[in-house]
C-alpha cells in the first residue's frame, strides 16, 4: 500500500479545491478500480509559499507550522474540523455514481489529443511506498528548473510546472494547464487536432502551457496583448492573425473586450465559491461564460493520467462525473460553513 502526502503550493492557495478533487478521484478508484487500488492518501495540505524552495521543504518534511485557514469551511486546513467535513463531503460522493445530465454528454470527436506531448522518460507503472503528490500555483509555476527533476511536456522549457511526484527514488514533473484547456475544448465539441484556433489574452505560466499544450496538439493560436505577453516559443509557428476564432481564455482579469468573436466559447481561469443548491450550482457552471471549475477539473485528472497513476488510466472518472461529484462536495461543504 502507497501512502500518498498530497499538497498544493503557491500563494494564494486558501481557495484551491484541489485537496478535495485528490480524495473524490482516490475514492473513486478505490471504489471502481478493476485491479488492486494501492493508495492510500495520508494527508492533504495547504502550503503558502513563495518560493519553490519551501514548497521543496514541505515535501521531505511533510508538516505545514502553521495551518492556514480554508475558504470552504472556514477553519484551519488540516485540523479535526477540516478533515471531518472532508469526510462528510465524501460519504456523498461515494454514493455519486451517475454523471449529471445537466452537464452535457463529452462530445464524440474521432481524434483526441494524445499527452505527454514530450516524453523522453518512462513513468513507474505503480505506486510506491511512499509518495509526494504536489501541485504548483502561482508564484511557483516558473520557479523549477533542475536536470534532478525528469521533466514531461518540456514543463522546465517553458517554465510552467504545476505538478510534481515523488516516487520514493527521484522527481518528476509536468505542466497540465495547457492539457486542461485542450481537454475542456474537446468536452466542449471542438476539434483541437484538426486546427481549432484559440485565443488567449495575457501570459505567465499558465498561458504559456496553454499555448504550448494547444499548439502540439495541432491547434491555432490567436494572442491578444494584455498585462503579459507570451514571449516566442515551441507554439509561435501556430500563431495567426485572425479576428474569428472558437475558444477564448482570459488569464489577465475578470473582464473581456466588448468585441470578442460572439460565436466563441468564453472558458475562464479562475472560480469563486458558489452557494446554492446542486440544480443551482449545475446552472452556474454552463452559463455565458464557462466556470474554472472546468479547466480544473480537467488538469486534475491529467495530473493523475500523466504523473500520479498512469497505470490506471482507464478506471479514472470522467471529466462530466469528477464534477457532478465535485458540485455535491461542494453543497455539503457549504451546509456547514
């Protein structure tokens, strides 16, 4: 049995979802898994650092001195309150097992995607003893750059890594922004292999692996200037002029141009906390524009598929079930609050 220490790094990460996406997917398994579910998540944390280097040191050490605060319950992360709700959130999800019709069926495409889109190394084909799962926010996305790490989808190139594992031997890294959008694209219906363009505004880490992840995949890019701009690299040969494109992302702010393609679909970074019930909260994530909710979940599940348990690739939920789950975590969570 694995024992698995899972956390999530950055400043700010007192709103980040993701600690409850590891145990939803963790129980999934345990609950589907056709071969032997060995994992065994110890414990989650939320780690506010500013540098690679502290994110680093919560890996060996495995404590955080001062449990911060979560937006979801109000109290420290970590602490008895915290895990208890946790577990209520996941006595619920276990009883999940239908996706949720409001959110749409996957569009069936004949030709998806294929990642990593760079891969010079072989994943381990199962878990080990003990194993750090760790995932990367802002300021940290650019901050690693070590031939110690074994890199996947040239994260360390294009300084963007958000997610990390150690196995026990060594470390291992990916950037997942980018395969998270080309996955919430496909959802969506479009095509991104056959050349489906779309438009970004803004740049750091995470643009940047949007670009790199949509571009491998054969699709076009339109860069719209912002408070950043994407600097060249491996995507500038997919860069077009265009004024009509499918799909826009807004890493800069809340707000977009009044004159963005009007036939496009708006996919936003960034979540806020909901309130509501499950129907109302189903509404809120298929409105005008698409919740963050979507990218993340659909980052999570290719931090599993590429780094935490490739090995289990075909037993993972979809992207249309980790969020009907998610949802009804959610509403529990926000019953106590």
């Amino acid at each position: 049995m694995a024992e698995v220490y899972y956390g999530i790094a950055g400043n700010p990460v007192s709103h980040s979802i993701s600690p409850l996406l590891v145990s939803i997917v963790a129980q999934h398994l345990e609950q589907n898994s056709k071969i032997r579910h060995n994992l065994e998540i110890k414990s989650l944390n939320l780690i506010e650092a500013d540098s690679i280097q502290d994110a680093l040191a919560w890996g060996y050490a495995k404590t955080i001195p001062n449990p911060i605060d979560w937006d979801y319950t109000g109290a420290p992360f970590g602490k008895f309150r915290n895990r208890a709700l946790i577990q209520k959130a996941l006595e619920i999800t276990a009883k999940v097992v239908k996706e949720h019709d409001g959110l749409f069926l996957d569009a069936s495409l004949s030709k998806r995607a294929k990642f990593p889109l760079s891969s010079k190394v072989k994943l381990p084909t199962k878990a080990f003893g003990e194993e750090i799962w760790l995932n990367l926010t802002s300021p940290l996305k650019h901050q690693l750059n070590s031939q110690a790490v074994m890199d996947f989808n040239d994260s360390s190139l294009i300084e963007s890594v958000n997610v990390l594992r150690w196995d026990g031997h060594g470390w291992w890294s990916s950037n997942v922004d980018g395969c998270g959008v080309v996955r919430c694209a496909e959802y969506f219906g479009l095509d991104v292999t056959s050349g489906a363009t779309l438009a970004i505004v803004g740049g750091g880490g995470a643009a940047r692996s949007t670009a790199y992840a949509w571009s491998k995949s054969g699709g076009k890019l339109k860069l719209i200037s912002g408070r950043r701009a994407i600097d060249e690299g491996p995507w500038s040969d997919s860069v077009i002029e265009t004024e009509s494109y499918d799909m826009i992302i807004n890493f800069d702010s809340e707000e977009l141009s009044d004159n963005i393609d009007s036939k496009a679909i708006i996919l936003s970074p960034r979540y806020n906390l909901m309130e509501g019930t499950v129907e109302q909260r189903i509404n809120d994530l298929i409105g005008e524009i698409y919740d963050g909710r979507w990218m993340l979940v659909a980052q999570h599940l290719e931090c599993w598929r590429q780094l935490w348990a490739p090995h289990q690739i075909d037993e993972l939920p979809s992207i249309r079930l980790l969020m009907t789950k998610l949802i009804h975590a959610e509403t529990v969570l926000a019953s106590y609050a």
